[in-house]
C-alpha cells in the first residue's frame, strides 16, 4: 500500500484523479483482475465473481430476466424524457402527446420506443415466469421468490395499465371506461372500488392525475425495491436454477466459470440484441395515436389493453362476479400459493419434473389450445350472440368448465400414469394456455359488436 | 454486561416503554393511511349545488310522446313514453360504462362496444347488459322539464313508479 501511494505521487493530478475514481483495472486481463472487478464495481457487485457452469447457456434461461430488467431501464429512459413534454390534464394532454410526436425531434422515436418497451415487457415477464415454471425454479430457497415476481407482475400491469389512459385518445379513454366499469361488478365494494380507480363516478381529469402520478412515481418506486429484492434473492439462491436430468443429484459445489467474461458478455450482446429490436421496431411501426377523446362516442368495438383482453372474453361467457372477481381472484391465489403446495424432492432444475410430466403437461397444453376455442365457438353459436346467454344463468358455465379441467386430470393420470404434483402442472400449463387463447381470441378474433370474426375481416 | 432478564409478561417499566413505542409507531402508521387515505378519496366535481348539474331541459309539450330526446352536455337521454310520462335515461351502458347511441330506425339504443340494447324505457332487450339504464331524477315544474344530473339511480329493471308526468 505505501509503494502504491508513493508511486502515485510520482505520476501527477490526472493520474491520482483517475485512480481515485478507477483504484482497480478498468478492463482485467487476467482471471484474477477479472475476479477483483466483479467484486469492486459497484454495478458488478450485484453479481457472483463465479457461476455454476450448466447454467450459461441461452437455451437454460433465454435471458428473460435479463430482458426484463433491459426493457425497464428502456421505460425508465424514455418515460424520464417524455415526462418534459406531457402535460397530465384533459384539456392539454392529447395536443402535448401529438406534439411530441409532431414537433419534437425523434419524440416520435421515444415515444415508439416506450410503447414496444412496455407492451415486449408484459410478453417477456410472462415468458420469465413460465420458464422458471418449467425449469422448477420455484422450490426450496426459490420459493419466495416466486411470489416477489408476481408482485412484479403486477406492478408492471399497473404500469402498463396506468400509461394506457396518457394519450388521452379515443382508443386509451375508451379502454380505461371498460376496464374500471369491470370493477363495478364487485359485490358489495364495486361502486366504491371504481370511484376510487377513476377519483369520481366518472374519467375526468382527477383519474388521469391519479393515473398520470401513479405511472410516473408509485410503480417506478416500486419496481426499483421489488427488482432489487428479487434479485438479491436469486444471489442467495447462489444463481439461477441448476439444470439436470429427472433422477441426478448433483453432490456438492456445482462446476462453475468466471462471471466475466463468460456470462457478462453474453448478457451485454443479449441487452444490445433487444435494444436494437426494440429500436427497429419503434422506427418502422409508429405507437398508435387514435382520435382526441370524445366521452360521447365509444368507439366499436370497444376493448381493454390487450393484456385484460382475456378477462374482458371471460366477460363474454361468464356471470360478471365470476369473470370479474372469482376466476381472477382464485388464479392470482393460486399461482401465489404454487411454490407452496408439495414437492418430491430432487425436482428442481429438471425441465417439466421428469418424461411423464412432459407428457402430461403437453397433452394438456394441446387439449387447452383445441378446447378452448371449440367452446367459444360453441358458446357463440349456442346463444346467438357475442354476449352470450350463458351470462345471464349465473354459474353453470364455471361449473362447466371445472368439471372439464377435473375429467382431464383424471384421463391424464390413467394415460400418462403422472404423480399428483405433475398433475399439478398440467393443470397449471391447460390453465395458462387457455388464458393465452383467450387474450389471442380477445385482440384478433373480436370485430363489431364483439362478434366472432377472422382477423383480416377486423377493422 | 447481563442485564436481569425479566419474566415473560412480567410488566416491567422497560417493557411498558417498548410497548409503548409500539403503539406509537402503530398509531404513526394509521395516521399515515388516513391521510393517504383522505388525499385519494374521490372528490365528485358534480354536485346538487352546481348551477350546471340540473339541466332545463324545456317545456313538456316540446317533446312527442314516443320520442328520444339526446341531451350531450347533460349526458343522458330524456325519453317521453307513449303514455306521456318522461324518464331522464343516462347514456352509460349499464354493462361496461360505454356510450349508447339512439338508433331511430331501430327505435333502440344500440351499444357499440358489445352489443347491448336496450328500448325507450332502458330496458333491456339483448345482453350481456343485464341492468336497465340508470335514471337521473326528473322534475316538472311550472310546465317545464328539468334533470338533475347529479343524481344517478340505479335498478335493476323498469317499473311504472319510475315514469314522471305532468
């Protein structure tokens, strides 16, 4: 240490200066510089200097994680600048969201880079999620980890729900009447709950302030606690899941590699990859910019943000309660408790628990995709109509349905002979896809009227 | 140093003072949430008192019985029934808070986000609505009409009682 001293006094200002900011080498060149460096910087330092080996390649992860943290920082980016230029009141926000895309050079650009940001996030959270479903990245030390990212989730929801309404165009205002006017079937509470949701019986510029606040400070605040729990929790997991074979045990520290340079470059190629997609995507394809909002005109049809689309079709087919309180409700508790439920153990790491699970949960992915749309169909034709007569008998379709999902249960395990817990995870999968159907049936499959019609027929 | 550890629930003066900052911090907290509370609690922008909530909407013999009279500023519809009563219909559809339109020709308001409809009086005719249009209190004074916007009511379907005449 005093040679160290002695020798920078020897070498001038710029020198001591440099080395104040930058005591370490700023790119290493041998392992144990490299070593020294994930360890002194503080963003690296979130990092472990090693890890395991087997869990490096892409196809382990596909970096959804990464993904997910790069398309924020995207958000955070753009959302910082556009807050310069919008203006949160009725009056002034439509004309300052066209200004920006009009006059302000590239706002189009940031604009463009925000929406796809937001709307490839909701996609890749949800691709995250099922991967670490799918790799049983939820037992153990994981567990409550699990439940941090559905909060996360959440929030980004929040967020993607709460920008929906800035633009203050036909398509956002509409979406926001629909989606706050499901809060009234509440039992009980419903009146209250959407009264608070738009800050009076109506949207007026008190929900767009709450919207506009909430967008802007409450979910960022958030997501930067909730992400840095949720990763700090992943460095006391010792990494991501392990991969391995039904039935292997790995017996002591697993094989590892350095942090840098084998995962890190990967993870920058990947975080650039994205952000030049993104990028591309936001110059060949403008973020929509509908009509001024007009409250007296809905436009048809009318539709939620794409990601409600699939409880706004529940709307269609279920009692209100049902689609609006009891389905989501349960699914959100369920998917809470999911870690929770029993385990055998050894199953971590092992892509969808063994042969049998993969089995089962495929032939339930497969009925979910072929059913779902059948019962649509079925439901359309039954009734007449798009708002089917269904919704008017009260519980019976739920019934229905949960008869069909225990019939599948039962058929899988005589087919496939899969124990309770890949049972479980067909169930989950059948249960997942029929959402995705749903929402692709809601954003594609829905014209005038919400009539069943071909995409290319939709307006 | 080992300090005494005193009994389980033995009150101590220690013990009560740690209790005590407890319940302090518990109180801070909902004293927190009701501020939070009372900053978020929707303020109705409308109210009786506005000069602008009760829409005079003219004299009775300016509406035919059997016609749909649209009321954009008021946001509802003002409905003179066959028999000659009136009923001031909001235009929110009952199933998700859409715009409903008068479509003359159908003699039915059609709602254009998921198809509901409803007749002159606001009930029902196809789902997924499953509630008669809200009302707003109608009053008939002097020979002329006035609604009272900042009132809603709600119902599940149409009932004589609803019908307001001269």
């Amino acid at each position: 240490m005093a040679d160290q001293d002695h020798e920078e006094r020897e070498r001038g200002l710029m020198r001591r200066v440099w080395r104040s900011v930058f005591p370490g080498p700023v790119i290493p060149a041998t392992d144990r510089e490299r070593r020294w460096v994930v360890v002194n910087t503080l963003l690296l330092h979130l990092r472990p200097a090693q890890v395991p080996v087997r869990t490096i390649p892409f196809t382990h992860t596909f970096g959804l994680g990464g993904m997910s943290l790069v398309l924020v920082l995207l958000l955070f980016a753009t959302g910082m600048l556009m807050m310069f230029v919008y203006e949160p009141s009725p009056d002034a926000a439509y004309a300052s969201v066209a200004g920006l895309q009009d006059d302000v050079l590239f706002g189009g650009l940031i604009r463009g880079i925000h929406h796809f940001s937001a709307n490839f996030l909701v996609v890749v959270v949800l691709m995250h999620l099922l991967r670490v479903y799918l790799t049983g990245g939820y037992h153990g030390p994981r567990r409550f980890n699990w439940v941090i990212g559905l909060a996360l989730l959440f929030g980004i929801l929040v967020g993607n729900f709460t920008g929906y309404l800035l633009p203050w165009d036909q398509l956002s205002y509409w979406a926001i009447t629909i989606s706050t006017a499901m809060l009234a079937y509440v039992p009980w509470i419903g009146e209250g709950l959407q009264q608070l949701a738009r800050g009076g019986p109506e949207i007026t510029d008190a929900t767009l302030i709450g919207f506009f606040t909430i967008h802007t400070t409450v979910v960022p605040a958030v997501l930067i606690v909730l992400m840095a729990w949720h990763f700090w929790r992943v460095r006391k997991a010792r990494g991501v899941v392990v991969p391995k074979d039904a039935g292997e045990v790995i017996d002591g520290k697993p094989e590892t590699v350095l942090f840098v340079p084998h995962l890190l470059t990967r993870e920058v190629a990947l975080a650039c990859l994205l952000t030049a997609v993104v990028v591309v995507t936001s110059m060949l394809v403008s973020a929509p910019l509908g009509a001024e909002a007009n409250p007296g005109m809905s436009p048809n049809p009318a539709k939620a943000p794409w990601y409600f689309l699939g409880f706004q079709e529940l709307l269609l087919h279920f009692h209100p309660v049902v689609a609006v309180v009891v389905i989501p409700l349960a699914a959100a508790l369920f998917a809470a408790l999911l870690p929770y439920l029993g385990y055998r153990e050894g199953i971590d790491g092992v892509w969808m628990m063994s042969a049998t699970g993969r089995r089962s949960g495929l032939l339930a992915i497969g009925f979910a995709a072929v059913a779902t749309p059948a019962l649509v169909i079925a439901d359309e034709l039954g009734s007449g109509s798009p708002g089917s007569a269904t919704g008017l008998t009260g519980l019976m379709p739920a019934v229905v349905v949960a008869v069909v999902v225990g019939v599948v249960v039962i058929a899988l395990r005589k087919v496939t002979g899969a124990p309770r817990e890949e049972l479980l995870q067909a169930v989950v999968l059948l249960l997942f896809v029929v959402l995705v159907v749903l929402t692709v049936i809601g954003i594609w499959f829905r014209g005038e009227g919400m009539a069943l019609v071909w995409p290319w027929e939709a307006t | 140093m080992a300090t005494p550890n005193p009994a389980k629930g033995a009150s101590t003066r220690r013990g009560f003072l740690g209790r005590l900052w407890l319940w302090l911090g518990g109180l801070a907290v909902l004293e927190g949430l009701w501020i939070t509370g009372s900053i978020l609690k929707p303020r109705s922008n409308r109210s009786a008192a506005d000069d602008d909530a009760v829409v005079v909407a003219g004299p009775v013999d300016r509406f035919d019985p059997g016609t749909v009279t649209a009321f954009p500023a008021g946001r509802f519809y003002l409905s003179r029934l066959d028999n000659g009563g009136f009923l001031a219909l909001s235009r929110s559809c009952t199933h998700l808070g859409c715009t409903v339109p008068w479509v003359e020709d159908e003699g039915r308001f059609v709602c254009p986000c998921h198809a509901s409809s409803f007749d002159c009086r606001g009930e029902v005719l196809s789902p997924p609505a499953t509630r008669a249009l809200d009302l707003h209190p109608v009053r008939i004074e002097n020979g002329v009409v006035k609604v009272d916007t900042s009132t809603t009511i709600t119902r599940q379907a149409f009932a004589p009682s609803q019908v307001v005449r001269s």
